[in-house]
C-alpha cells in the first residue's frame, strides 16, 4: 500500500504536527506533501524523521518564507498542483485547504480534520472586521471564493475523522455531513509527566495571537497582584502583553520545550482562555499533574471538569477572576489528574487510526478484487 500525506504547511512545531509526527511513525514510508516546508533541521528531525516534503510552487514565491500566508488565493491551485495517482491512501491532515487535493475513485482519502477553515466560515467576522477599504473588499472576496472551493472539493474525501466533538459538529454543520468519527490526538504523557510540588503561580503558554486570549488572561492578573503568572509563547501580539503586564505578570516569549515542561509541572494551575478545537496544552498541563482553568467551549469542554480543573462561561476579564476565586477555594488530586489523562498518550492515537483506515480500507480492497 502506498500512502501520501498531506499537511497544510510546514512552519513550526504546534498541535497539528504534533498529529503528523504520529502518522509519519505509523507510515514511516509515506510520502509527504504540503504547500511549503520551512522547518528547522530540529523540527524536521522532531516531525518528519528527517524528511523533506514535496512542496508546492509557493515554496518559491518571493517573500514566501516569512509572508506565505498573502499567497491564499494561490491555495487551491498550489494543493490541487500534486500528483497523487500512484497512492493506494491519501492522508490529509487538514486546518485550510490540505483537504482538497485531488484524488480518484480508486483511492481512499481521510481527512483528519481540526477544523473547517476558521477564517472563511465561522471566525469570518472576526477576520474581517477590522481591516480598512480597499483590502476588506478584497479579502472577503478571496474568502468568498475559498468557501465556494472548499465546498467543492468535498466529494475528494472519502471520510472525515475530527479531532474533537466540538470539530465533529462543525464538519456536520458546515460541510451537512453526518455521523463523523472523533479521534482525539496525541499527547506526549511520555514527557509531561507528573510532578507532585506545586510552586505559588499560574501559567498560560499558547502562541500570542488573538483567539488565544492570553493578552485577556494578563488583564485579568494585572488585576490580581498579589497572584502571579507565567507567560509562554511568541507572537504577534508579543510586543503588546509584554508593555502591559504589570510586576505580578512574567511574559518569557517562546521556550524550548524543556523548559516549557518545567513550567508546567510546577505551576499551581494552568489558564486557558481560547476556543480551542481540541486543546493539546490543557491535555499536557493535566498530565503534569497541574489543573486547568479554562472556557467552558469548545474542545476544552470535553476535558476539562471539576475534578481536573475549573470551567469560566466568557471571555471576560471578570470570568477569568471569578474562576481563580473558585479555584483558589478548591482543592484537587493532582496524582490522579495525571493519571486520567494516560488515555490520550501516542500509542492510543495510532491504534485507532490504524483501526479506522482498517476498517474503512479492506473493505474497498475486498471489493476490487
């Protein structure tokens, strides 16, 4: 069997890599594809073994290293650019547009899907907003055409599997597909391992743009001196939580993932503000023994509870004191928090997508002969 993965892009280290890392383990001989590959030799080593991926024409383009994600309308092109024939499987492993490589009827194609594309359906409003005339104009007509692809392509794949209920719902709502598998992904238990002392502050570690809400989380502390909290991460919104934090407030900007353990498995509790799809970080928090505070939507309220943390309903400044309050009044089994949290290791995560596309794969197999 010939197996063809395809991710989105390939530009840093986070929770959809965290997947393909997974699946290149469990296709070690698959072919990778993705519309560009600017990874370190680390994260190459870390994600791909050492691989490199078949890019697209992108990967060429003038300012794409740093500037890639101007060339959206070239998207659909560039992933419909591959040449996918000689795969038995094609794995797309999507967020934006990896799910709408072309395929034919003679191969299966499953998507492991994060989400439909946020910016072009539901977090479109967000988007646009506040961009100014001419460009406003001009992306909500690139979004436009974008949804009207991603919809076409819908008939290029064969199953959907989402990473959360939460995801599976949107699929369902967005693309008026039923009955989509939930498989969770992996969380390396491996290395965010238990650590029973618990140290005075709290930290927030996700990359620093805006539906993460970390500069909200600040606020909110900036409000609770005599609190302290730790913030890890790097992005665009960097420069801005770091001029407004107060003396209480400690903005590292990105760690490397050692230290980034080390924080979490000493940290008295962990805070989450983001609507997330599923949320590695909480899952990773959790296995270090540390208890989560988090919204009450999306894939962190599928596992997050009263016994391994506490739930806010709105991403207000007000919401997230209150639940610090609760917290603080609360007392938990930071042992057993970890331990409940095994089930979302690697080996988990490989086993059940080695028994989907069992089942999904032999199937047509059988029928062909």
């Amino acid at each position: 069997m010939q197996v063809a993965i395809v991710h989105d892009w390939l530009v840093t280290d986070a929770g959809a890599e965290k997947v393909l890392k997974e699946l290149v383990e469990l296709y070690p001989d698959a072919d990778i594809f993705s519309l560009v590959d600017f990874l370190n030799s680390k994260q190459r080593d870390t994600i791909l073994k050492g691989k490199k991926a078949n890019t697209s024409f992108i990967q060429k383009l003038p300012f794409a290293k740093s500037h890639f994600r101007n060339y959206l309308p070239l998207f659909p092109i560039a992933i419909e650019s591959f040449q996918l024939q000689k795969y038995d499987l094609v794995i797309s492993s999507s967020w934006a547009v990896a799910k709408g490589v072309k395929t034919n009827r003679s191969q299966i194609h499953i998507c492991y899907c994060y989400t439909p594309i946020r910016y072009a359906w539901d977090l479109y409003d967000e988007y646009t907003a506040n961009l100014w005339q001419p460009k406003k104009m001009i992306v909500q007509k690139t979004l436009k055409y974008i949804r009207e692809w991603d919809l076409k392509t819908l008939d290029r794949v064969d199953y959907f599997i989402a990473c959360s209920h939460y995801v599976a719902k949107r699929i369902e709502k967005t693309y008026a597909i039923k009955d989509v598998d939930v498989i969770y992904p992996p969380v390396d238990t491996q290395c965010f391992t238990f650590h029973r002392k618990k140290e005075e502050f709290y930290l927030s570690a996700s990359r620093l743009v805006p539906y993460k809400k970390t500069k909200l989380i600040v606020q909110a502390f900036n409000q609770m001196p005599d609190k302290k909290l730790v913030v890890i991460g790097g992005g665009e919104e960097y420069n801005e939580i770091k001029r407004i934090a107060n003396e209480n407030v400690s903005v590292l900007g990105y760690q490397e993932r050692e230290v980034l353990i080390d924080f979490m498995q000493r940290a008295k509790g962990f805070v989450y503000a983001a609507i997330e799809d599923f949320g590695i970080a909480p899952i990773e928090a959790l296995s270090c023994g540390t208890p989560v505070i988090a919204l009450n939507k999306g894939g962190t309220k599928e596992t997050i509870n009263s016994t391994n943390g506490v739930l806010f309903e709105t991403q207000t400044i007000e919401s997230i004191i209150d639940a610090i309050v609760k917290f603080e009044k609360k007392k938990f089994d930071n042992l057993k928090i970890s331990q409940n949290v095994e089930f979302y290791n690697p080996q988990r995560f490989k086993d059940e997508i080695k028994q989907f596309i069992k089942k999904k794969f032999l199937p047509k197999e059988c029928n062909a002969s």
